[in-house]
C-alpha cells in the first residue's frame, strides 16, 4: 500500500563502520547520475498529494529550494547538466534494488546513490521483515552488477533513517497519530503510537536495531567497493528530524524542508568533486 513507503526521521545516534574513508584526491564531476531506492529518493509528498516529486528529490532533483547532489554537482561541472535519472520507485525494498542498478547500467550512470531498506522493517508484523543476511545478499549482488556494468561508476549510500525517531517526534502530535493509524502505516513501529507497554517498547527497539543492522551491513557491502563507494557514516540515521521536516499530508515523508536538509547533509559526506567551472 502506498501507505507503507519509506519514511526521512532520523534519531541522534551515530551508525559505527561506515566502512569508507573520504579520498584525498577529488573526482571528476559525472556525466550522468541516477538516483535509486524509495519514497525518499523519489521525492514522494514532497510537492503533491500522495505523488511522486522527483524534482525535490535530495538526490538528482532540480528544484532549486532542495539543491541536490545533481544541482550541486551542475555547479561545478555543466557535463551533468540534463543527465539526471530517477529511478527510486515508492515501496521499494531491497529486493527491487537490482532492477533498478539494471536500469542505471542502461542510463551509462557513473554516479549512483542509494537509500533503501525502511521498507524492508516497515511490515504488517515483525516477522515479514527482511533477514540481515538476506538484505547482504541482494545488496551485495546489485553492487557486483553495477561494477560489472559500469566499471567505473561511484556510489553513495545513505544510511536508513532511524523509524523510532519519528514515533518519537509524532507521538504526541495527534494527526501524526491519526494518520499512521488510520493509514497503516509503518505497523513494525508505529502501531500503537501511544502505548507505552513493555511489549510496544520492546518491538521499537527490535525494529531500530533492525535498521541499525541493515546499516552496518551497507556499509560492509560499499567497503567492497574500495574509494569507489562512499557512506555517509551513519549522518542519516543521525540527524535529529523534526516534524518540520515532514510532509503534513502524511507525517511519513520529508517535505521540500526535509529534502533539503539530506540533500545537505549526505552531499558534505560523500565524495569530494573537482570543480572544474
């Protein structure tokens, strides 16, 4: 259900073995960049109701309020200019991670960024949440296919936001609750957003250290990868969200102010970029 997308707030704690160092050398800006994952990359209730706005797209959006990677990097090369791709697709999981490497091959993308795994803790019941090793696994394969396809390609992975920060920043606000309620949205986590019982708080903790674990495990997977991928440490997962950075039409996604903020944030802790204006 398309209740069920990715979600943008984030708690205040730090994701340990991001597995990559910052380079010492700049790279050149790419000619082409796509953006894959979720709802977050695709820019989903950032502009419209319940729609995809993948011109606010923290990633290879163009809309200047957001300034994104690809605004970021069209300042300082004119060669990407035109050649952003989107091919973030709301309610992806990991398992949709592949197809989209397979289309960003196509597009000749030798930059990459992915955000992906909310929806994989985001289920009806615990149980349905996708195993670490399982998420490895297709992370792992999709990273092999888009090196093999592209030998050259640099990736930026952004760590999954925190699901427990924004049951934290919502939980007393009572359309927030009305509407993941209502919605069902994200149930692992935020059904019965007022409970209080030593079994809610316990799922929450489950869930959290679920994504924790997912993190961890991208950031291993890009470790394969040498200087040609980056993290960004765990900064996602970091950043202390509000509800201003959410969209009202769903207390789920970012809003424009949302997209802005991890378009800032993931940029200043990927790659360095040679400007070459």
């Amino acid at each position: 259900m398309i209740t069920r997308l990715a979600p943008v707030c984030v708690a205040a704690l730090v994701l340990l073995g991001s597995g990559t160092a910052q380079a010492a050398t700049a790279e050149p800006v790419p000619e082409v960049m796509a953006a894959l994952g979720d709802s977050v990359s695709a820019g989903f209730n950032a502009c419209g109701w319940y729609v995809s706005c993948t011109s606010r797209s923290w990633s290879a959006g163009d809309n200047a309020q957001v300034s994104s990677h690809y605004l970021r990097l069209a300042g300082l090369s004119r060669s990407i200019l035109g050649h952003n791709r989107n091919f973030a697709v709301p309610g992806s999981t990991s398992a949709d991670l592949l197809g989209q490497v397979r289309q960003a091959v196509a597009a000749k993308a030798s930059y990459v960024t992915i955000l992906i795994g909310a929806q994989d803790a985001c289920k009806p019941a615990e149980k349905d949440m996708t195993p670490v090793q399982v998420y490895r696994q297709r992370f792992d394969a999709a990273l092999a296919e888009l090196r093999a396809g592209m030998p050259g390609v640099r990736v930026f992975i952004a760590s999954v936001p925190d699901l427990r920060r924004l049951w934290q920043v919502g939980k007393g606000n009572a359309l927030a609750r009305s509407f993941w309620t209502l919605g069902h949205i994200c149930p692992t986590m935020l059904a019965s957003p007022s409970s209080m019982k030593a079994a809610d708080v316990a799922r929450r903790a489950r869930v959290r250290a679920r994504v924790m674990a997912y993190n961890h495990e991208a950031a291993e997977a890009c470790a394969t990868l040498g200087p040609a991928c980056r993290t960004d440490g765990g900064a996602v997962f970091g950043y202390p969200f509000t509800l201003d950075h959410i969209s009202k039409w769903d207390y789920f996604h970012p809003n424009a102010d949302g997209q802005r903020a991890l378009a800032a944030l993931t940029f200043k802790n990927g790659f360095e970029w040679m400007d070459v204006r």
